[in-house]
C-alpha cells in the first residue's frame, strides 16, 4: 500500500465518457415470393399476377394472399420490423368494415408458381394483426418484430399469409412484387452488436 512504501497516491480528477447508442440502419426488403389462391379455380395458380387479393365470401370467390421475404441480408442486431402493404384495388361491395387479418405462416416451402387453391399452405398461423383497408393508394404498416426475430433463428425465411375472417365478404387487392412501386415491403431496422 502507498503508506507502506513511502508514496502518497493522488487522483487530480475522474473523467466519465458518456455511452453514445450506436446509430441503426434501415433497409427495405422485397419480396422473393408471393401469390393468391383462389376457391372458383382451385388448380389455378396467380403466382405471376400483379395484385394479391383477399376475400371471404362463397367458396367460388374465396381468396387468400401468400408472401414470402428473405431474411438473408440482416446479419446485424434486429431492432425492429414492419410488413408494409399497399392497397391497389378495392371492390365495389359498399362501405363497411374490409378486416384483413396477417398471420404467421409456419411453412416457408410453398412455391408461388405452383401453389394453388388445391395445394395452399395452411392459413390459420399465429395472428399477427388485423387492419381495415379503405382507400386505394393507403400503405398499411404492420409491426412484425417478434415474428421476424423468431424467424431469423430459423431457416433464413419469413412468411406471411392475408386472410379475411368470415362474414365480411369485401374485395382488397394490395400491389404484389411484379407490381412495381407498390410490392409489399419489410421494412427492417438492425444496429451492430457492440
């Protein structure tokens, strides 16, 4: 110790550097995969189609939308997620409540080119949100944190199925990915690790 030794230790002063949060980066992802199924043409695939349209009503005029993103290019720290969904059509079925429900889709094998009414992947995933599409041109942004930090530990993929519950019966069409300018987007906000 300093009294042993014969020297006084003296601190002039303590300097404290304040932590600065790292800064986050946003990307935007586009999808690799998406596509309609529907219940009048039940082996007919829409895979190429430039809307993906939802409805319940008759089983001639169901329809359910599939997107698929990949999670390849988010290798830093996720922060945050937003599915975001751009409304190209709407129908003529009068005011009301349009209830569109997004849902985890827990297979991410299905293809668009094939996938048909016949063989569509199971649309009764983990309920994410639901939103009510009114205007065409309004983009709808859904926070997908959770699911797309879950999935990121998973095979690289993230699906999403669009549904609409029973008794609605009302026409939406959002942009797909051949839809430029209005394909559905995964807005993704990752930071380094420190």
């Amino acid at each position: 110790n300093s009294s042993s030794s014969g020297y006084t230790l003296a601190i002039d002063s303590i300097r404290f550097i304040p932590w600065v949060e790292p800064d986050s980066d946003l990307s935007s992802i586009l999808p690799e995969a998406d596509t309609f199924v529907r219940g009048g043409q039940s082996n007919t695939n829409f895979g190429s189609g430039a809307q993906l349209i939802v409805k319940n009503a008759s089983t001639e005029y169901d329809r359910i939308s599939y997107i698929r993103f990949p999670l390849s290019s988010v290798t830093d720290s996720l922060v945050g997620a937003t599915l975001k969904l751009k409304v190209d059509a709407i129908g003529g079925e009068g005011a009301g409540v349009r209830t569109i429900e997004i849902r985890q889709l827990t297979s991410d094998s299905w293809d668009e080119l094939t996938m048909t009414w016949n063989t569509r992947a199971s649309s009764s995933g983990t309920l994410i949100a639901t939103i009510d599409p009114q205007t065409v041109g309004e983009v709808h942004e859904v926070d997908v944190s959770d699911y797309v930090s879950q999935e990121l530990s998973g095979d690289g993929s993230v699906s999403f199925v669009l549904i609409q519950p029973s008794g609605i019966a009302k026409y939406i069409g959002f942009g797909s990915r051949e839809n430029t300018g209005n394909e559905p987007v995964l807005e993704v906000e990752t930071v380094e690790p420190v």
